[in-house]
C-alpha cells in the first residue's frame, strides 16, 4: 500500500466528534519535516500545537532520533519489576540534578498514568504512618491533570468528564487565580481571596487532606491561565502549616514552556511529589516520571511483610528506549543554549500579541514563555458560533490547515504553544495565520 492509499475511516480520535470529522478532514499525516507535517497528498502544516504540547525539536532525524535507534540496537524493553536497566538509572540522575530538592524518580508512560502513581504514593505515605484518616485530596479549579480515573477526579473539567462522574472521587476545589471576568481590578487581591479561601479548606480538612495537587505555573488546558507572581509559593506554605503534602504536576509546565527547564524552582515552592511528561523525549517517545523525596520514599521501606512497599507499576516503565531518547533531548537543551532561544522567542511572542489586543473581539491575552491564550467574546460573551454557523473552534481549525499551520484552539481560546525550539521564522508565520484568522472572526461574529 502506498502512503497515498491510507485509509483513516477505522480510526477513533481523540476528544473529537467523529461525525464532524468526516465531514471536512481527510488528512493523514505520513512524515515530518523540521517544524512541519506532511500528509499523504504532500501537504505541509507548520506543527501549531506542538504535537499536543510536547514536541520541541521538530521532526526527522536528529540527535535524539539517533539515541533512539542506537538504543534499540542493543535492549528493545527490559521490565523494572526487579531488574534495572542502564538508561533508566541514568536518566534518574540526571533528572535529580535538575530538579533539585528530589531524591528519587518513578517511571511510568504518560502523564495521566504519572499523576495516578503520585496520588497513590501521596494516600500510602499516609497509610504507612497510620494515618488512615489522611485520603482525601485539593486541587484547583480549572486545573485538568489527564483522562485516567484519579486524574480526572482532581482534574474534573465538567464539559470533559460529566458523563464519567459515577466513576470518580470526591476532591476539594480551590479558587483558581483566574482574573478574567472576576469581580477583583487587580492580582494582589485575588490571590489573596483565592489563599483565604484555601486556607479555610485546609484548617477545616487538615486532618483529612492527603494532598493539594495542582499544575505548576499555569494551567494550559482550563483556559491558559497564568498563576500572578507569588501565588504557588504561598499555596506550597499552605501545605507545609497545616501538613498536606504538594504535589505539582508539570507534565506541559515543565521543560521550557513557561520559559523555566523546572518550574517550581522558578516559582520557589519546593513540592513533596512533581510530575514530568511531554516535552521530557522531545515528544518522540511516551515516557512520563513522579519524582519525589526521602522523606516519602523512605516511609515504603521496611520488612516484606510490612506490606508497605508501592503497588504500582506499568509494563513499559522505564522504558530504555524512551529513556535514551530523554538524555538525549536533555543534553540537546544545554548545547543548544535552548532555554535562552525560548526565553528570547517569548519576548518576540509578548511583542506580536499587542496586535491582537486591538481587537474589538479579544476580551484577554494570558501569556507567558512559549504558551498565550487569546480569549474571544464579544460584549462579554463568549464566542462559539460565528455567524455562518459554524463552530469557532472547527473554523480555526479548518482556516489555519488552509493556510499550512495545524492549530487546535480550546473553545474559544485561540492557543499559541508552538513546539519549544522553534524558529524565529516559523514562530512568526505561525503568529501571521493566527491574526489573519482572528480577522476573519471579527467579520464572522
């Protein structure tokens, strides 16, 4: 069969509504050229989206690539059920010399599958030292941490899960941060708010509270939303006073995308428990890590019949392959100085936006690193259905593939978060598709 003669009608896509699919995208992509696919008619897209938020050296052949293939050379897969491998055991080094404060890694596959090992880490820790009472969990409002059952619980996006709610835990929500259309002019006052109001959960929950789990730095898919300077360190103090553990989930966060390689140093909040995903293989391979401290590890430990030992693991953890592909990525961030490209790519971004902020249908701009929300409503509502009756988000989709860029907006969020080491050139055409578009929604709506 030749790549023309693809058939995609036997595929079910993800969060997508297969009867709208049929109707206008045929395209399979077969390959990829630098910061573009290609599908099988020979049609190149700039990759607007960053392969779902995780690529960052574009696609074909390079140096993780390489690392790839050498590995599986030698060892394909070997388990981590009472074996070690040694690309494994030197991806855990590195790492912890990375994120500082952490003392060991636990590998699994993706990042949903990483926060489930955090929060059963988080529960057991308790449990270990007969403090039973200690199971239930906080997390923010907006904040979506994957599509396995604990993510989604402390996760919970209604519009995303409402038909799986029998399945779910009951967790706490905390204010979100969130300054667009609240009732407060300024940040200072909202964190504020947000801190009493979390620190009322706490002091009435403490003695039940297992942990807070939150994104760190922002929350990409509740709407980009950027936390104000400040607040994840005095959340991080939250937890400490009234002993809950943090877990922070920087599975999109972490690796340049806020413009810091390990957000919460950034953000000064040292966590007990942090998750790693995406960007980690460059988006090349599913690996996912939950990395956390002695002082929770070390309550595992103890006589077999203890039964205190975590209960928890995956088939591919570990995975060398995915694991050379990480060191590989890594060592590729410090040769090419990519943190200081991103950084310098984000001031470009933060230049550009102020021509979308002339807009009579942008109600918010939310930026930082290589991530931007555009928010669209008009007279305080927001934009879904244009008037031609199509939906914004399918619109944008549609239009941007028209003019070679794949994007994926969330609703009626207009979503900058290109893949991380992106060129100057393709950062500013894929910003050109996204205006010229956003000028077609002001006629439209």
């Amino acid at each position: 069969m030749s790549l023309r003669d693809v058939d995609n009608q036997f595929v079910w896509h993800p969060y997508t509504q297969m009867s709208d699919w049929r109707k206008w995208s045929n395209r399979v992509i077969v390959k990829g050229e630098g910061f573009y696919l290609v599908d099988s008619e020979g049609r190149k897209y700039l990759d607007g989206i960053a392969s779902m938020w995780c690529n960052v050296w574009g696609h074909g052949r390079n140096k993780v690539v390489k690392a790839m293939t050498e590995q599986l050379k030698n060892l394909q897969h070997s388990t981590l059920f009472g074996l070690a491998n040694g690309p494994s055991a030197q991806l855990a080094e590195i790492l912890l010399g990375l994120a500082r404060g952490m003392d060991k890694v636990f590998y699994t596959d993706n990042g949903s599958t990483a926060i489930e090992a955090a929060m059963k880490m988080a529960l057991q820790y308790w449990c270990n030292k007969g403090r039973r009472t200690k199971r239930e969990f906080i997390s923010l409002e907006h904040g979506y941490h994957g599509d396995t059952i604990g993510a989604m619980s402390v996760g919970y996006i209604e519009n995303f899960f409402g038909a799986y709610k029998p399945l779910l835990a009951k967790v706490h929500r905390a204010p979100s941060p969130f300054l667009y259309k609240n009732r407060f002019e300024n940040e200072s006052d909202l964190v504020e708010w947000c801190l009493e109001k979390t620190e009322k959960l706490f002091r009435k929950r403490a003695d039940r509270l297992a942990a807070l789990i939150m994104e760190s730095g922002a929350q990409i898919a509740g709407g980009a939303i950027i936390y104000p300077a400040g607040y994840q360190k005095k959340m991080a103090k939250l937890c400490r006073d009234y002993d809950v553990l943090l877990v922070l989930d920087e599975i999109a966060t972490g690796f340049g995308r806020l413009g810091s390689m390990i957000e919460y140093l950034a953000q000064r909040s040292q966590p007990d428990i942090v998750c790693f995903g995406k960007a980690l293989t460059a988006g090349y391979f599913p690996l996912a890590v939950t990395l956390t401290t002695d002082r929770i590890f070390n309550v595992f430990l103890g006589k077999y019949s203890d039964n205190k030992h975590l209960y928890h693991g995956h088939t591919f953890s570990g995975n060398p392959v995915g694991c050379a592909a990480a060191l590989a990525n890594i060592e590729l961030y410090e040769k090419n100085n990519l943190m200081q490209q991103i950084n310098a790519n984000a001031r470009y971004i933060a230049l550009r936006l102020r021509e979308f902020a002339g807009s009579p249908i942008v109600a918010d701009i939310r930026h930082k690193g290589l991530l931007a929300g555009i928010e669209l409503a008009r007279n305080n509502k927001p934009i879904t259905i244009l008037k031609n009756k199509e939906r914004i988000n399918y619109f944008i989709m549609q239009e941007s593939l028209k003019m070679g860029v794949h994007l994926r907006p969330i609703g009626n969020i207009m979503m900058v978060i290109p893949p991380l080491a992106i060129g100057r050139r393709d950062l500013e055409k894929l910003l050109d598709v996204q205006l010229e578009i956003l000028r077609k929604v002001e006629r439209l709506s």
